[in-house]
C-alpha cells in the first residue's frame, strides 16, 4: 500500500519549560553547579559580544558579523556535553562553542579585527574563528563543507582509536546541500563517531522552512542512510546537553553517527548584511523572544539557588566592560607583517610567489599613503 507520509512527525524532545522549570515527569541531566555555571557564562558572554560587535560594524569599526541570539542553547548546550578533546566543525553561527571551551574575548577580537595576534594572520573573513588548542576546526565561507569534512575527520578518530568523536553543526539550509547527504551515508556505511548538529533556525537567510522541504524538516532524512536520530527543543539547554551526551556515547562507544536537528529561531538578522525585516515579521520574533534562551536557563538556575539578581548584575557589567575595553586594544594593534602573506603558504617560498611578493613591496613602496600600516611591517619594504 502506498502512503505518502503526510502524517509522519517526530516529536521534539523537551526538558525544561520557558518558566524555569521541569515538564511533568521531566529529569533534569547531571549537571553539577560549576559546569552549569559555566555554560550559562558562556551564553551570556556570546550574547553580549554578538550586540556590541553588531553596533561595532554599524559604527564602521568592522566589516561584517554574524550573531548567534536566539540559538545559543543549541549549540552551548551540545558542546558542553563533549570531551574537550572532540573536533568541533561549525559552520559560522557557533562562536558559543568557543567562549564554552575558553577562547578568550581578545582572542575573539584579534580574529575579527584581523590583526598581527589573529591566528588565521588576516586572511579569513571577520567571525571565521579556528583555535588548534581547543580543537575548533577554522571556518570558510562555503556552505556545508565542513560535513563531509566531519565524516572524513570522524574516520580518522576511529582508525586511531582515542575514544573521541567530531561534530559539525550547520543549518537547515546547508542540509539542503549535497555534501549533507554523501556526509551521511558515509557516515553511515563506514560507522564513524559523528553527530551532525542541525540547527533548524526556520530561514535559511531569507528563505523560510516551508518553501526548503516538503517533508517533515530535516530529522527524518536520518531513516534513509539507517542513522539514530533526535530532534530537540533548541532553546531549552537541558534537552540540548542530554540529548548531545546520549548522542556522543552512541558515535564513540558504538561508532553510530546521529543526526540532532535542533528546533529554535534566529533572532538576529543573517548577517550584517542582512534585513529580516524584508521576510518575516516583528509579531513572529516577538514570539520567539519569550521563548529566550538564556533567560530559561536563568530561571532553572534560580531555582536552584545557583543564581541570584546580584549575580546576573555582577556579570552583565564585568562582560560588557571587558568585551569594550579588549575591542579597543585589539583595534590598536597593527595587522599581521606583509610577509605573512607568503611566509607559511609553502614550505620554501617559490620563486614565482617571491616575484609577486616582491612587486607588492615596490607598490606600497610607490603608494605609503595608501598602506601606511602595511608599509611599516613589511621587512625590507620600500
């Protein structure tokens, strides 16, 4: 008999309630006080740098951002559930994985002000964050790359055999890519340790969740490569980390890769460049602000005792305080030397590549006024 599946939902698994506290029958996960503390700084701290480096490039003082508001339980949440040792691959809204794991605010706007202490030397995009030490693979522009990339990496992990798995995020939209698909079925044929994080956010830029599939969002494509599965309530951290722990066990003590789609909204425009005001509405995102993130985890903590108005006080001023004090430090230091441009692309510079580099030198030489900076950190310039 044929059917075509309209009637097919999976449920969204839930924990914690908008209010702070529990569903009916609900557990909360083992969470001590320190590491919930620890993931609700970060969310906090990922909140408030994304508002003042969203005025920062308003003011002119940055090129571009992309803010994470709104989603910061889906991935704060699933990346506290990981050994640290895990390879994180995002793809550009998970700069909460980050703070989580310790990047430092300079660290932060070294990268995004591109100067001479980023580690990627000025050459990615401003919020193309990648930290070697806490195993957060850098991020390009390229949307969805870094799936098939995770599978591959995933393999390795297994092959080596150090109990450590990888996990990529990526939004609904990038699901509608290719390399979605051939990173899950070789994810599942090889049995790697992966979880691949959706983060359905309901617009992919400015096209909605319903004009992208038909089907019943991206969880059930799990079924088609024979792959676990859970969809999530995004914004409610609780559900994030558990559903993330039980996930990791399942990629690294049975080499089962899982699909999460995580259910929230984007609070925040796409980008910088970007208008929502164009394609959804002010009522919509007034609904999703009372569903906030941050705020729900606030209200658990309370009930805990773990938390209090001081509290909340304290660390509001000492964040805001230290995200504008490191921006104009950060602003302040002159960008990466000239050189760098060739210094590390190969292992000896090629003489084709010395040629350019030496051209480039002779017309900063010609034109100081137009890269005084530059100039002053080329070795050997003009």
């Amino acid at each position: 008999m044929f059917t075509d599946g309209a009637e097919f939902r999976i449920p969204t698994f839930k924990l914690l309630k908008q209010d702070g506290k529990l569903y009916k029958s609900a557990k909360a996960p083992d969470l001590d006080k320190d590491k919930a503390l620890r993931i609700y700084r970060a969310m906090v701290t990922t909140r408030i740098l994304d508002e003042r480096m969203l005025a920062a490039q308003r003011q002119g003082r940055l090129s571009f951002y992309m803010q994470c508001t709104g989603e910061e339980a889906a991935v704060i949440g699933s990346a506290a559930a990981l050994d640290d040792g895990d390879m994180i691959m995002a793809q550009y809204r998970e700069q909460g994985a980050l703070a989580y794991r310790g990047f430092t605010i300079d660290e932060f706007m070294n990268q995004l002000f591109g100067n001479e202490m980023d580690y990627g030397k000025g050459r990615q995009m401003p919020v193309h964050y990648g930290s070697k030490k806490l195993n957060y693979m850098t991020i390009s522009s390229p949307l969805a790359t870094q799936i098939p990339q995770a599978a591959g990496y995933a393999y390795g992990q297994k092959l080596r055999g150090e109990g450590l798995c990888t996990i990529t995020y990526f939004g609904e939209g990038a699901a509608s890519e290719g390399d979605f698909h051939a990173a899950l079925n070789m994810a599942a044929v090889h049995r790697v340790p992966v979880i691949f994080l959706c983060r359905n956010n309901g617009y992919a830029i400015s096209t909605p969740a319903a004009e992208q599939f038909a089907a019943d969002g991206v969880a059930p494509r799990a079924y088609g490569y024979k792959m676990d599965v859970i969809r999530v309530d995004g914004n409610d951290i609780l559900a994030m980390y558990q559903a993330t722990q039980e996930a990791r066990k399942l990629a690294v003590e049975h080499n089962r890769p899982v699909l999460i789609e995580a259910m929230s909204y984007r609070l925040a425009a796409h980008s910088s460049s970007d208008d929502p005001s164009g394609y959804r509405s002010k009522d919509e995102e007034a609904v999703w602000r009372e569903k906030d993130p941050i705020l729900r985890m606030r209200l658990w903590l309370e009930s805990k005792k773990w938390w209090s108005e001081d509290d909340e006080k304290q660390l509001q001023e000492n964040m805001r305080r230290e995200v504008l004090e490191t921006m104009k430090r950060a602003q302040k230091r002159p960008p990466p030397p000239l050189e760098s441009l060739v210094s590390d692309v190969y292992d000896e510079v090629p003489p084709a590549l010395a040629e350019q580099f030496e051209k480039l030198k002779a017309h900063i030489g010609r034109h100081p006024d137009e890269y005084p900076k530059s100039a002053e950190h080329a070795k050997g310039g003009a």
